[in-house]
C-alpha cells in the first residue's frame, strides 16, 4: 500500500512523471494517451522492435526484491 502511494504522488507531478518513466519502462507505467499498448504487451512489442532492428541482447531490471528486504 505504502509503495503505490509513493508511486501515485510521483506520477501526480508532470515533471516527475516525465523524467521518471523512460521510454523502455514499462512495469507500473500508465498508458499514454498516444500509446496503443501498456505493460506487458508494450515490453514484448519493443522487445521484437529491436530484434527487428538487429538487436541480440536484453537487460532485465526489477526492484521486487529491494522491496520485499523492506518487509523483511
């Protein structure tokens, strides 16, 4: 509950939300208005974009573990 929150007064912020959220985030993200997909679907679709554009690797981050120590 905490973190969704925090992550609601961030996105609240123009500002924040746009140095925030790059264009490769995606877990948690809002659709833009401009979007055809969000979430998932957008990250499988911009994974085959780069494959499309002679991509060979993918760098996989996430914080879930940060903050499950939090709880810990």
């Amino acid at each position: 509950m905490v973190q969704r929150c925090i992550l609601d007064a961030l996105v609240s912020d123009p500002k924040i939300r746009e140095d925030a959220f790059q264009p490769t985030s995606f877990g948690g993200i809002p659709k833009k208005r401009e979007a055809k997909l969000a979430g998932v679907p957008a990250a499988i679709q911009a994974v085959l974009d780069a494959i499309a554009s002679g991509g060979t690797h993918v760098i996989v981050a996430d914080i879930a573990s940060f903050f499950w120590d939090l709880y810990i």
